[in-house]
C-alpha cells in the first residue's frame, strides 16, 4: 500500500491538458520555459539539507513505500531547478494498478519520469494521463481471460501503444492551441514492477541504472536499462534523414537534442518519434535500487559514480543510529543529496531523481 506524500513540486494552476486517472498518486510542479537543454539561471530542491546551493529556495520532500509480494519497494525523490527559470520535469508513481485485474498480479506499480522541454505542459500531461492509458491498455490485453503471461507477453505492444495513444492526444490538443499551437515536448522513461519483474520503457535521454550486487562481494555494478536517443546515434539520424531532417550540432534541424519525444508537433514531420525502446529485469537478491534520473544528472555523473555516491549517503546516515531514521528518510537524504552534488558540480539543467529501493 502507498503511503501518501507530500507533493515534490510546487502546485499550480494548469489543469486544461487534465484526464483524472485512477489510481494514481500524483504530483505536480512548476514550469515553463522555450528550448530543451538551453541554460538559464535559478535552484530549486527536494531536500531538508541545508547546502550552500539550496538556501533561500522552496524544498520538497517525497517518498512513498509501495506493496510488494515479497516485502515492500520504497521510491525516494528529489529535485533542483539548476540554473532553469522553471522547473519543466514531472514524474508519477502508482501503486497496485493492475492487481484488481488478476489474481496472479501481486505487484503493479508504475514509476515514470518526463523531461519537459519548450514548455511544461507536455510532461505535465504525461504526468496526469499516463498512468490510465497504461492501465486501460493492461485491462484490454486481460480481458479475453485473467491469464498474466499472456499481458507479459504483449508488454512491448502495451508500452507502444500507451506512448503512442499519449502522443497523439497531446499533439491534438497541441495544434488546437490559437492563435499559437503549443510547441512544448517532453522525453519519457516508465518503469513497472509487475511481481519480481522490471520492464522499463523509454524515449529520450533520461536514464534509469540498476544497482547490483556482486555475489560474495562488497561491490556492486550498475545495469543501465535505457536507451538514450540521440540524434548522434546512427540509427536515429538515419530515419531523421530519411525524414527530410537533419542533424545539426548534434540537434535535430540544429535545436532539438533528442530524438524521439511526447509533444514536439513541429519536429515530428522531421524523423522524431514517439516509439520507446523496452527491456526486462527479472530481479534477483541481488538487485538492490535502480536510480531513475533526467539528464540533468548523467551530465555530471557516470552511472556507477550516482549508485557509489548513493550508497555512500545510505551508509553515512545509517550509521547514524541514534537519530532512528526511518528507510525513507534515509534514502531520501542520498536523493537529495545526489541532486544536490549535480548542481555544485556544475549542471544548470533541471535535475529530477527516483531512486527506487527493492526490499526483499
């Protein structure tokens, strides 16, 4: 069961992209803002610490531990603004949202992260619809019959056609826009843990590494189960090209970094695509926490530098016995910190973290 949070960004006002899904434990912020991954200036922070580069800022806080059949799963996040005017990343987490569809589902719970670019409201709309587009795809897969391994094998069809199903109504609702169509985008990375199974599915650059344990060892490596889409990598410039566009410093026509994306009506006659890339973790002892970031923080971190900066946070405050710190508490300090260190290193982009912990 979801404990309930506090919100992780700012509430606002802009409901008018809203579905009201079910089942969903949602948050909002605040945001917009006219180029993906063009600097500008402020900070912003989901932490109780009292670094240099989030004093005089609003902080947030939020964690949540959700069912598990095997124990429980605890989702620690926390954020900076970077050097941004607005804070355009949203994300969701919802729990136990395919278990009243089967008997063999004892674990449903969906973890998702939107970069927004050029605007809020693509990954604000990402972040208020996702959630029952997904679950409605489930359901439809389920009701023929109950049976799980038939939706397990249909996983990739799910995820397709929830990004697509997504895309095409904010695009919609995008060129509706007067006198202006809107021309805000946003990545997408989702994460679902069905029983002992990870599937992550993604578009953009935004990033989630597993955190492994080496058997009888005290190391650990990192599992990047992402694909980042890059207008760099030959496969994606190839179908740019195709396309008519092209590819310049790195950008899609010379202004858009990444090449497939939610929203973006203006590129999309140009080779970018909403279609996500998707792998499959069966977790294992092992499997300890997958950190789930923006490109806010890979800018300034290696993937096994966030887990060792993350697990050195977990060690340091659990040390720290007498002040009973509870699991959330502790793993929402290495969050906070995590995005903390990315801003004093230099990153002037948002920076948005779900550090997902597997307990067993």
């Amino acid at each position: 069961m979801l404990k309930r949070k506090i919100s992780l960004y700012d509430d606002d006002d802009d409901d008018d992209l809203v579905e009201t899904p079910p089942k969903k434990i949602e948050t909002k912020n605040d945001g917009n803002e006219n180029s993906k991954k063009t600097t500008d200036s402020s900070n912003n922070a989901a932490s109780s610490s009292n670094n240099d580069v989030n004093k005089q800022t609003k902080q947030f806080l939020s964690s949540t531990s959700v069912n598990h059949n095997k124990g429980y799963t605890t989702a620690a996040i926390a954020w900076r603004k970077g050097e941004r005017e607005e804070m355009q990343d949203r994300h969701l987490v919802a729990d136990r949202l395919l278990v009243d569809l089967c008997d063999d589902i004892k674990t449903s719970s969906l973890f998702a992260l939107f970069d927004g670019h050029a605007g809020k409201l693509a990954a604000e709309f990402c972040e208020k619809n996702f959630a029952t587009k997904f679950r409605q795809f489930c359901a439809k897969c389920l009701s023929a019959n109950k049976d799980m391994s038939v939706m397990e094998k249909a996983m990739k069809k799910i995820f397709i056609d929830t990004y697509k199903s997504i895309d095409e109504d904010f695009l919609k609702e995008a060129r509706s826009r007067k006198p202006t169509p809107l021309k805000d985008g946003t990545t997408a990375t989702t994460l679902f843990l069905l029983n002992q199974v990870l599937y992550c599915a993604n578009i953009g650059d935004s990033k989630a590494v597993v955190c492994r344990k080496k058997p009888d060892s005290e190391t650990v490596s990192p599992i990047q189960i992402t694909f980042d889409h890059s207008p760099l990598n030959f496969e994606e410039r190839t179908r740019i090209q195709k396309a008519g566009g092209n590819v310049k410093d790195g950008r899609v026509l010379g202004i858009l970094e990444v090449s497939r994306s939610i929203g973006d009506f203006q590129y999309k006659a140009h080779g970018v695509i909403c279609t996500p890339d998707l792998k499959k973790l069966t977790l294992t002892p092992d499997d300890w926490f997958v950190i789930l970031a923006c490109d806010g923080l890979w800018k300034k971190f290696s993937s096994y530098d966030a887990i060792e900066f993350a697990i050195k946070v977990y060690k340091e405050e659990s040390a720290k016995a007498q002040e009973q710190q509870s699991i959330e508490q502790i793993w929402l300090k290495a969050a906070d910190e995590l995005a903390a260190e990315a801003v004093k290193r230099g990153c002037g982009d948002n920076v948005s973290i779900i550090i997902i912990v597997f307990q067993n």
